[in-house]
C-alpha cells in the first residue's frame, strides 16, 4: 500500500456513475507521474511528492460528453524491478499513458521501450497517450516536436504538460477519456462497468482472475 | 515550520498493561503512575540505566512494550545496543572487494530528491537529502552485490530522523554553515543502517523482486492460519497480496512517515514499529503487523469488495482497490495502530513452521536466521555466505522464470526445485544420485513389476524432498545425500526380493 494519504474518493455504492475506465500512468521513475495524478485528482503540487512504491490507486469521476465517467487510476513505480509487479496491472486498462520528462533525455528515450512493454502486456485496443512532462523548466532538452514525431511514429496522440503549473493536466486526462469513450461508442472496448460478461481479457500477469475469461 | 510542529508530540494515554513476552524480563509501568507523562518519565529513567549497564536483554523488552523505546535520544542508542548485539562489524576489515560507483545510484539521487519534504528550512532539507545519499551509496559501495530498491530509501530515513531528531526538531542549523553531521553521531548511524540492513533487508535488496514476494505470501499464509473464512472469501490463494508490497519493504515507513503538517503522531507509530522490530530480531512482525493490520479491518474490507465487485475489471484489481482505499482511511488512525500493535505483542513473535513451511522461503532468507525473532549474534562472514547463496539462488529464480519453467520437462523442472533445497555446491551431486535412485528403481520395477515398489518410489521422493525442505538442514546430512538414494534403493529393493 502506498501514498497512502492521497485518496480522493472511496469507491461509491450504487451507479453514481455511467461508466468505468481503467487506466495507467507508466513512465521512467520520477517523470512526475504520480505528481500529474495529484494534480490532476487533488489539485495539488508537491515537488517533493513521496516516490510510489509498487502501485498506487485513486478514483476520479469525470464529465464525458454529459455522461458521469469514473475513472481508475493506477499509478506505477518507475523503477525497473518492479515492472514485474506493474504490468500484472496492465490487464483490462483501457487507456495508459506514457510519460516522460523534457528535461532528462533518457527518459524520453526510453518510451520505445515502454511502448513495448505495453504491446506485451496490454490489450491490443487500449488507447495510448503521450505525454512530456515538467514543460515549464527552463532546463528542457528534448523539444516537443521531437515529442510530436515521436507520438506520430508510435501512432499515438501527445500532450505536453507541467504538473507544476497545471498546464494541459486535465488535458491529458479528458483527452483520453473521450478516446475511450468513442472506442466504446463505436463498440471497440467494453467499458468496466457496462457489461462484466463482454470484458475485454488480455494475456494475464502473475494474478489469475476469474472475471476475464470471455476471450 | 519546524519537524517539532510537524510530528507534534503529544503525550496519549498508554495501556499501563506494558507487555510481558517469554524469553524477556516482563517489564511493567508501575500501576501507582497516575498519568502517563510519570508512566513515560520513569520509563526513561529505566531505558537510561539499562543503556549504562548495557543490558540488552532487559532493552528488548523495554522495546516491545507500549511507547517503544520513548523519545529519540534513548532510542538511537537502544538501537545502537541491540543491534552491535545482534552483529559485529569491524569498520578495519574489507569484507568484500567495494566499488567506486554502484549501478544503482542514479536511482538513489532520484528517490533523495523527493525525500524529507516536511522539512521546511531548505539548507536543513538538503543536508539531510545529502546525507541520504551518503548513507546509501555508502552501503552499496561497500557491499557491491546488494541492489537497491525504492523503498529502501525510507528505512534509511527513519534512521537519519531518529539520530538528527533534536537538531531537526529543536536546535536546527545555526548559523547558516553548521554541517548536520557534525551535530550528530554518525559513527552510531552509519553502523545501525549497515547492521540493520545486513540483518534484516537481504532479502529484498536482490536483483529481482522474488524474495519480496515470498515474503508477501507469508502474509497469505499467516491470515490462511487466523482466519481461514477472511482467507478463503478473500480468495487469498490466487492473489499474491501485492497490494502490501509498499508496507512491507519499507516498514511501513512508506506509509506513516510524516509529509505535511496534518499528519498527527504516526511517526511515533513508525519509530515504535522500528523499536519492536529490532527488539525483537524479527522481519516476521512488519508480516505480522500486517497481517493484523487487515483483520482488524476484515469487516469493511469484505462490504466493500462486495459493493464494488462491479465497478473493477477483475479480482485482482478489485481486491487492491479496496483494500488501498480502506486502509487509506484506517492507516491515519492512531487508534487503530495503538490496537494493532497492541493485539501484536499478544501475537506469537514468529510465523509458525506451518506457515513458513506453506511459503517456502529460501534457505537463507531473513526470516530463518539473521531476523528469525530469536536474539542471536552473527558474524559478518556468515551473512555475507548468505548474501551470496541468495543472490545465486536468485539468479537461478531469474534464468527457470526467463526460459520458461513449463517449457521444460516436468521431472528436469523438479531435480531443478530440488536444488533451491541445497547448497549450490552439492546440487550437482544431489541431483544425479536423486535421478539414479530413480532410474534404478524404475528399472527395477520393469523385471519386478511390483506395484508396492511404486508407492515405495513415491514415498521415497517425497520424503527426501521433505527432508530436503527442512530449514535447518545440517552440513554432515548433506553431505551425505548423494548416498541416500542409493542407500534407500538397497533398503526398499530388499523386503521385494
């Protein structure tokens, strides 16, 4: 259990809500991923926001094209030994969202290997985001057309972001949402909580479940 | 805004009930003290006798009972006690050949960036980050092979905070150039961080998470053994408790160590939690703690999965999401951490063998020596043999996991299992002599066709493996293993004859 006194919402009791995405924030350790999180659920910015140890979870609902979405948000620890750990959540996750900072070149260029992490353990349908992180340092080394041929490459959408200053925060989140939302539209991905029979069932991590077994 | 306003402590009412454990001097708060601040104030003036007198013994129990060790200036040097009591090491000695630089230490500098964030005054806060990092780098120069982890930057915290705790909370830095180190004594550091990660964090500083893992279905088993109905409704057997990985490698700390000012006396929880576990020897009570920690919640927990076991994608996610949720709440309640540990120091300092057995630990895991929850003294060398049988071992974990354990043939996957059972220098041996008794009897069993042979070939597989299995297998039954197929084949081939 970590960040442990970061909950915004208990899950609630009975349908406050019309649909249900899970999605999740992967990214090299200390891209700011848990800080777009607070942000993003808590509006607040803490730079010396606790590392994330394992996995963390928080709950948010949001307004989709007049629809009450609720989104799950799983947060990842960069770090790679507990990639074994992380990607077991990766099942099921309709949306993920791959981040890096501008300001470290490494991280950027690790993404490749993110993204193939993801072509291993996610579902074939999840939508994927892009997104540079801490854009308002004056310390930036990768610019954010090389995020945008990036993105184009992967074939994915791309924001760039500053947790710090909250620019392009709930960006991120509805952009993604609504990409979501039209795949579920357009019968794609079966939303969570809309159908447990139509699940959408990916090769599974460590833990087994008993609920995605449709496929 | 200083740490004496962020941790704010304030003086609670303690059960004057102080604990009484065998194998310790019972130790109890005079039931004539009226209030507790007289109940913590004889209290210290016991600790500070005993520090005099050295008496460890005594200091154990002193560390279990309720308000731990009591402020950070007895306990630092408590600390400093038990564990040169629990290893001697000698600062003149190279124990193995050190690196400049280790691989991990980016890492380090990424996770001391965001550390000590309650800290307000900046040249305190990077002092302690700076230090952070010192005290780290400097464990994994020293010993090369340990790796570290994210989370294993918060133990080393709870230290630097123990022994910085008066400069940080009362002196601070003045003026603007006084060193943080000077005003602390970093020789007692240094040596609780080494001693402390030797002892007890071996297992999770491998290069794979794997015995963090065995770890985590200790505490699977140990609610199997409490409450088979949590367990079986929780459906426990097909979850890794992952959930808890968090809380388990950093004791807690991860979860109670102060980051703004609303956070009340959880850092006395975490340094009470800190004092149990030393006093006790024991990585097997941050497990037990936990394994409390969800029964006490139990009740919420199972509502809760049943009113959202439609809103996550699967069990698996449904399970971590309610039980991080709850405990969210739970685990900012004093109360309830002064219960927990309450009903922990009634519970059995150990996992029982059954438990431990379910596991299946590896050989030298934390657990069955250097913080088994028996106070023993240990060399240096011998834990640095463990250090390296685990690290093989580990190795071993990695390659069966990368190329793939079903792929192989199920009899060459099990001589494999058997060799974790062994020292890796008689695994050879072991596994050759297991395969010649098998064949042997097989071969025996085409001209005999005795069905009585068979269960006799079982019997005696699973026995070995049993004996095998057994954690305190000793040097003179290993090395005569290889015999022992041979010698079973003569004795089971007799009565058939």
């Amino acid at each position: 259990m970590s960040g442990l006194r970061t909950v915004s919402a208990s899950s609630a009791n009975g349908k406050s809500y019309d649909s249900i995405m899970k999605i999740l924030l992967i990214g090299d350790s200390g891209v700011g991923k848990s800080c777009l999180l607070v942000r993003f659920v808590e509006d607040k910015f803490n730079p010396s926001f606790i590392t994330t140890i394992g996995i963390d979870f928080k709950i948010k609902t949001v307004d989709i094209n007049g629809k009450k979405v609720k989104l799950q948000l799983w947060d990842t620890a960069g770090q790679e030994r507990f990639r074994t750990i992380t990607t077991a959540y990766y099942r099921g996750a309709m949306g993920i969202i791959l981040v890096y900072d501008v300001t470290d070149e490494r991280t950027f260029t690790n993404i490749k290997q993110w993204f193939k992490t993801v072509n291993e353990h996610a579902n074939d349908e999840a939508q994927l985001l892009l997104v540079g992180n801490k854009s308002d340092m004056d310390t930036r080394v990768v610019t954010a057309d090389q995020g945008e041929a990036l993105a184009k490459e992967l074939g994915i959408p791309f924001i760039e972001s500053s947790a710090k200053n909250d620019d392009n925060v709930n960006e991120i989140f509805f952009t993604l949402a609504k990409l979501i939302q039209e795949k579920i539209d357009s019968n794609k991905l079966v939303g969570v909580g809309n159908g447990k029979e139509g699940n959408i069932s990916i090769n599974s991590g460590s833990g087994n479940s008993s609920k995605s077994n449709c496929c | 805004m200083t740490l004496r306003y962020l941790f704010n402590i304030v003086h609670d009412s303690h059960d004057k009930d102080a604990v009484t454990r065998e194998g310790f001097d019972s130790y109890q708060l005079s039931p004539t003290c009226s209030n507790s601040e007289k109940a913590e104030e004889q209290k210290e003036k016991k600790i500070s006798k005993l520090l005099q007198k050295k008496d460890v013994n005594t200091l154990r129990s002193m560390g279990l009972g309720p308000l731990g060790f009591v402020n950070n200036t007895l306990r630092k040097d408590c600390w400093y006690e038990l564990l040169k009591s629990q290893v001697h090491i000698d600062n003149t000695i190279e124990y193995m050949p050190r690196v400049d630089k280790h691989k991990d230490e980016y890492q380090v500098i990424l996770d001391a960036e965001r550390s000590f964030g309650g800290i307000v005054d900046q040249n305190l806060k990077s002092q302690l980050k700076r230090l952070l990092v010192e005290l780290i780098n400097r464990i994994l120069r020293k010993y090369p092979m340990l790796n570290y982890y994210q989370g294993y930057h918060d133990i080393v915290c709870v230290f630097i905070m123990c022994f910085s705790w008066d400069v940080v909370e009362e002196k601070g830095l003045v003026p603007e150039n006084d060193l943080l180190r000077d005003k602390i004594d970093m020789e007692k550091l240094t040596y609780c961080v080494e001693a402390f990660t030797l002892l007890y964090l071996r297992d999770f500083m491998m290069n794979s998470l794997d015995f963090s893992f065995e770890q985590l279905r200790v505490i699977s088993a140990l609610i199997k053994e409490s409450s088979p109905e949590f367990y079986s409704v929780f459906n426990f057997d097909e979850n890794e408790p992952l959930f808890a990985i968090g809380s388990v490698l950093t004791i807690f700390a991860h979860n109670l160590k102060p980051i703004k000012s609303g956070d009340t006396n959880l850092h006395k929880i975490l340094f009470q939690i800190f004092d149990m576990t030393i006093s006790l020897q024991s990585m097997h009570l941050p497990l037990i703690i936990y394994k409390n920690l969800l029964l006490q919640n139990a009740p919420e927990i199972m509502k809760q999965i049943e009113a959202n076991s439609d809103v996550f994608e699967n069990d698996f996610d449904l399970r971590h999401g309610v039980i991080q949720t709850v405990l969210q709440q739970k685990l900012c309640d004093e109360s309830l951490w002064e219960e927990v540990l309450q009903i922990t120091r009634h519970d059995s300092a150990t996992a029982s063998k059954k438990v431990l057995k379910r596991v299946r630990l590896n050989k030298y895991s934390t657990l069955l020596n250097t913080a088994c929850g028996k106070p023993g003294s240990f060399k240096v060398a011998t834990i640095i043999f463990y250090l390296n049988e685990q690290t093989k071992m580990n190795e071993r974990y990695k390659k069966e996991k990368y190329h793939g354990v079903p792929t192989k043939s199920k009899a060459k996957a099990l001589v494999q299992r058997l060799g974790h059972f062994l020292p890796s220098k008689y695994n050879k041996w072991s596994r050759v002599s297991l395969l010649i008794g098998i064949v042997a009897i097989l071969y025996h069993l085409r001209t005999t066709r005795s069905l009585s042979l068979l269960l006799s070939l079982r019997y005696m597989v699973s026995t070995k493996l049993k004996d095998l299995s057994h954690m305190n297998i000793n040097m003179r039954l290993i090395n005569h293993i290889w015999m022992d197929p041979i010698r079973d084949i003569l004795k089971l081939g007799h009565p058939t004859r």
